[in-house]
C-alpha cells in the first residue's frame, strides 16, 4: 500500500499550479493567450462531460500541451477540486 508522502514524491515532477483568474469581458483575452479555441467544440467539461465553449467555461487548467476545462455550471465548479484535477495531469 502506497503511502501519502510515497504518492507525492513520486508525482513530484508535477508542479503547483500559477492560478488566474478572469472577468467574464477578458474570457476571449485569456484564451488568446494560452492558445485555446473553444469554438471548435473539442472541450468538454470534466465533470459532466457537456461541450464547453467561450459562453459556458468556468475554469480552465493548462499544463504544457494538456488543457482540462470545467463548465460553469455551479454543480461542476463545487465537485471539482485540485487533488481531482492534479491526478488527470
């Protein structure tokens, strides 16, 4: 049986990561800048599973070529959590 610290350091190569945050009005912005198209309905959220696109994301985890996307929807944005999202990276 794995230990908790034994988990960590193996998945130590992972890193913490650099959260940001954006206003409705810079959604497009923050998209441009980390290099994904919403629109091309190729994301969908990873607790439901629904499409997401620019009108409905409500987070969005980069981690180098890896992009995972939660809707907005106020039942996904309370089920999900970090420690969900760091073992899909």
């Amino acid at each position: 049986m794995e230990t908790r610290f034994a988990s960590i350091r193996k998945n130590f190569h992972k890193i913490i990561p650099l959260i940001r945050f954006a206003r409705e009005e810079e959604i497009k912005d923050a998209l441009k800048m980390y290099k994904v198209d919403l629109n091309k309905g190729l994301f969908r959220c990873m607790v439901c599973g629904d499409i997401v696109n620019e009108m409905n994301i409500g987070m969005l985890i980069k981690y180098h070529d890896k992009v995972l996307v939660v809707c907005k929807k106020e039942s996904c944005m309370e089920e999900i959590d970090f420690v969900k999202i760091y073992d899909r990276l």
